[in-house]
C-alpha cells in the first residue's frame, strides 16, 4: 500500500496516520549512533557529531541531544533557530559543566563532523552547506537526497530494528511488515519520555541495519 504515494496522500489528507517508523527513528537516535560507531569501530571521545534540527523541539528530541552530549565530547547544533537551543546550550554548561555550540555558519558547521544526524532539515536545506566528503549523514524525518559532487560518504534515509516482544501483534504475520513499523504503531506517542525509553529498553530494541541509496550499514 505504501508504494501508491497518491492512495498514501489522500489517507493523509484525512488525518488517517500512516505508520512509517520515522517517529521511532528520532527516538533511536541514540541507538543509531552507537551502532554507527560500533559497526566503523570510532571512539566516541574523538567523534565529532552535528546535529541539524530547526523546528522539532519535542521532548524526546530534546532528551536525546542532553544524552548524546554526556556521552560524545564533540557535539554541535546546527539550527536556523539559534534561540530555542541557546537555552539548552546554557543549560548544560550549568547542570553539566560541558560545552556545545550552536551554530547556523554554513560552510564551517559542519566540517569537522563524521556523523550527522539530521532531525528535520530538507534537501534544500542541508544542500546549502559544506558536508565533508566522508560523513555519515542520517535523516530521521524524512528522506534527504545529497547534490554535493565530492560527496562519497554515507547517506542513510532508512532502517530496521528487531525486538523481543510481540504480545501486541500477531507473531504469525509479523513478517510481513518491517520490524520499525511494527514497534512504532505499538507505542502511545503522547507518553512519557522515560516511558518509552524503559519500553524500549525491556523490549531490546536494537537497530539491524541502516540504509543508504547505494549501500547499508
């Protein structure tokens, strides 16, 4: 079904929610850094990761980014809307005592990190800036196609997952669909974020694999 975009857009256009795993890809976000880690064998304390996010301050974003900067040493935020993360940035100066920058500098933001993850920026967008050749991009929230000709990094617009608990869905048809799609319609969106987070945890939700255009991970 998900193949006939125009059948897609109509139910949309209804306030019918098409489960697409991309609500779950924000969550696994630091998830899908420590697999990307593990499978290029970096460190983290020499990673540099960007993180490209303007509108979507949800909770579980905003979680997710306090956690990848206790954990990597090298954390930017590349926004247009410096702002609404300048609060943050100050914040955990304070409560951390660890710095991050908060940047929208088009040709030098970027050009230090090996992993960027891209929360909600376009094409159009992320095409206005300096990638480095061999970064690894991941688009959370939507599919991102990169125009840069020196560009021979990865650009992963898809994955999956696996899991350890069905009590939710009928184990004889799960294969049938994709494990991330599975999971996400089992979740209440609207819940907590320690909620989902011990959810995910006691389900063992890990990531399988990480798909690019040319290539997975």
């Amino acid at each position: 079904m998900k193949r006939q975009e125009d059948f897609v857009k109509l139910l949309s256009g209804y306030g019918i929610n098409i489960v697409n795993g991309r609500w779950l890809f924000c969550v696994l976000s630091n998830k899908v850094l420590d697999y990307i880690v593990k499978k290029e064998k970096l460190k983290k304390e020499e990673t540099n990761v960007s993180i490209m996010v303007n509108k979507n301050d949800s909770d579980y974003i905003i979680e997710n980014i306090k956690n990848i900067i206790r954990t990597y040493k090298s954390v930017n935020i590349v926004t247009t809307n410096a702002g609404k993360f300048k609060k943050l940035e100050k914040d955990i100066l304070e409560k951390e005592g660890t710095m991050i920058t908060v940047t929208n500098n088009k040709k030098k933001s970027l050009i230090r990190s090996k992993i960027i993850l891209n929360v909600d920026f376009t094409s159009e967008e992320v095409n206005k800036y300096n990638i480095p050749d061999e970064a690894i991009v991941v688009n959370l929230c939507s599919n991102v196609i990169i125009n840069k000709k020196r560009f021979n990094g990865l650009n992963i617009n898809d994955y999956e997952i696996s899991f350890e608990n069905f009590e939710e869905f009928d184990y004889d048809k799960s294969k049938l669909y994709f494990q991330k799609d599975i999971y996400e319609a089992m979740l209440y969106k609207k819940q907590p974020y320690e909620y989902i987070e011990r959810k995910i945890k006691r389900d063992k939700v890990r990531i399988k694999k990480l798909i690019g255009k040319r290539t997975s991970l």
